[in-house]
C-alpha cells in the first residue's frame, strides 16, 4: 500500500474510531469496511469471493447516524430462518437453518445524508377543502322525500412566495441497487437512528456507496424540494398542493452517511451456485432466492417410480398364478391399483422443483442474473 493510501487509511480509522480496512470483491465490485484481523471473509453482498484487500475511494467523514441492530432480533432470528427455510420442499443440503446460522454476518450498509440551504422562489397550486351542501329527491311510500346531501370538494388557489430555509439528512441511496434491496427486505424507521458511536459498531462488515455524491444529487433535489413543498402546504394552511414549482439556489451543501443494519448469509445450490439471503437487521424481514434440490426431486421420483414397477411385476405374477390359486388374483389386482398411485406419485418430486425454482427467477439477487 503506497504512503496516499496509508494515510488516507490512518485518517478514516481516527474518524471512525475504529481499526477498519478497505476490501473488495471481485466478483460484485463492492467495497466494504473490514475490521483489522478479520481474515477469508466471503464477500456479504454477493457470497461469491472472498473479499481482497484494496484502495478505495472513501468519504472523509465518520457516518452521522446510525439505525442499530434489534436487541431482540438475536433470539427470533433461529424461528425466522426455520419458516423461511421450511417452505421448501425439497432443500439442497446446504440449504439448512444450521448452515444460514453458521454463515450469518452482520452488515452495515449506507444511505447518503444531505444538508442543503434553499434560497429562491416557489409557485403552487394549494388546494383547500369545503362542503357543498345539496339536495336529492326519490320517491317511497307513494310519497316525495328530499334527502340532503354534503359533497366534499376542493378549491384551487395559486399561490407564490420566497423561501429561505435549511434542510437537514435528506436521505438519498447510496447503493446502486437500493430499491430492489428494500423491496426485499422491507423499510427502516429511521427514527429510531442514533448519533453514531465506534461501540455501535462493532465488529459488523459496512458496505461502502457505490454511488457518488454527483451520481444521486438529482435525488437529493427532488427530496429537498418534497419538503419544501410539504412546508409551503403547511404554511399555507392548506389541505393538498400540486403544480409545485421551486425556483432556488442550493447552498452549504454537507454530506454525510447514515448506516442501516442488515443480517448477510447463504448458502449453495445443487449446481454449487451461490445465493445471499438478508435480513433486515431492525424488523426481522428475511428475503432471498430458495432453490429446491432438483436433484433431490429426481431422487424421490425414481424411488417412487421404482416401487410402483416393483409392484406391478408383483401384480403380474399374482394375476398369472391366479389361473392355479384364484385368491391371488384379488392381490393382484390391488398391486395393480398400488403402482398406478406410486407410478402417479412420482410425477410431483419430479415436477415440483422446477415448478418451485420457476417462480424464483423474479426475486432480488445480486449480482443481478439473466432468467434466461
């Protein structure tokens, strides 16, 4: 590691507080924070490689926040891998409660926080609720009766202004693939976010942005202005705001990082392909691709199917010595019925994998793969 490197290094751990080394995968590209000592670690983004020591580019400053990991969740996570795992029929022999506990890391990964101050000018339509008051005449019980009636509508004014105001922790992804991993393993209160503190920590892997500041700055402007607009509604003491339009300088802009718990294991496939399953390290929510054992299926069916050929040569043999011992004929028959039903049996473990790894092809992964 060259002198730039070293001290780039010795500057982020007395930011952070703690004694961190930047590694990378090969496979997935994606960098994490590493705590010294910590050797052979399998890469918790992707579980392909192990992860390598390298430079990166990294961001000055410790995190600002930080959404701990669940004091409870310790505890639940054993009956969270049982039901995740349980619902599949049949599993590889890697993919089993004890191993995805074996496996189990714990991860940080970041969501970029933005301060900004907004000078400029606003347009908005602000829409204000009221009641119209109405009538609707029917007829029953050979009579006319009125019934009144109150419509809610809303009445749209235009309005402008000046603005002047600081926004604090916009949040804004720092993850190329952020959405697709929330959509697996839920959302975050983050109001449960702490000031950040080296003990918080410990000796968790924390997954670096894989996205620059410039790269999600169109993200941040939009959050800014939605809470600009949310203020302008709010001080406009209206009901609903549309046609919102922000004309303003964004100044003093300040970056930092918030830091979100997570729960990285995996597992391998029949095919030794590996696959990451995370959970959610505040709520509990587990989410991941669960292939069957298409190999495990095809076994069971040839054991299925090879009794009910074991019993249809018995059947034969009981009809033919029918003709000598009649008894045996209603054996037979029954033998006839037994391999129809193992013959029909068998037809499920052979089908139900693939039927099973089928619907899997649309779940999260990463590094994203073709279903082709």
């Amino acid at each position: 590691m060259n002198a730039p490197a070293v001290e780039v290094l010795n500057s982020l751990n007395s930011l952070w507080g703690l004694s961190l080394q930047p590694a990378g995968c090969p496979v997935c590209k994606q960098v994490h924070l590493v705590p010294s000592g910590q050797q052979n670690i399998i890469c918790p983004t992707c579980s392909q490689a192990q992860l390598l020591a390298q430079s990166a580019w990294l961001t000055p400053s410790a995190p600002e926040l930080v959404v701990p990991f669940s004091q409870t969740l310790t505890s639940q996570i054993p009956a969270i891998l049982e039901n995740f795992v349980g619902e599949v029929r049949f599993k590889a022999d890697d993919f089993s409660v004890e191993t995805l506990r074996q496996r189990l890391r714990p991860l940080y990964w970041t969501q970029w926080l933005v301060d900004s101050e907004v000078i400029g000018s606003w347009k908005a339509e602000s829409g204000y609720d009221y009641q119209v008051k109405s009538s609707q005449e029917f007829y029953r019980n050979n009579t006319w009766q009125t019934h009144e009636l109150l419509e809610g509508r809303v009445r749209w004014e235009i309005r402008l202004g000046q603005i002047k105001r600081l926004y604090q922790n916009i949040s804004v992804p720092a993850f190329s693939q952020h959405q697709q991993r929330r959509s697996l393993i839920g959302d975050y209160d983050l109001r449960q976010a702490a000031s950040y503190h080296p003990d918080s920590i410990g000796q968790a892997v924390i997954q670096a942005p894989d996205l620059q500041t410039q790269e999600v700055w169109s993200n941040a402007q939009s959050g800014i202005n939605r809470q600009a607009g949310l203020d302008v509604q709010q001080a406009s003491q209206a009901q609903h705001i549309r046609n919102f339009n922000l004309d303003a300088d964004y100044e003093s802009l300040n970056w930092t990082q918030l830091l979100l718990p997570l729960y990285s294991t995996y597992y391998r496939d029949d095919d030794g392909q590996t696959h990451t399953i995370l959970i959610n390290g505040q709520n509990g929510q587990i989410g991941g691709v669960r292939m069957a054992s298409q190999r495990k299926g095809w076994q069971w069916a040839g054991i299925l199917a090879a009794v009910s050929v074991a019993a249809l040569i018995l059947a034969v043999l009981c009809l033919f010595l029918g003709a000598v011992i009649p008894p045996v004929v209603l054996l037979g028959t029954l033998l006839v019925f037994v391999a129809i039903a193992f013959g029909v049996a068998a037809i499920f473990p052979a089908v139900s994998p693939w039927q099973w790894n089928r619907g899997q092809q649309s779940i999260y992964r990463f590094p994203p793969q073709s279903n082709g």
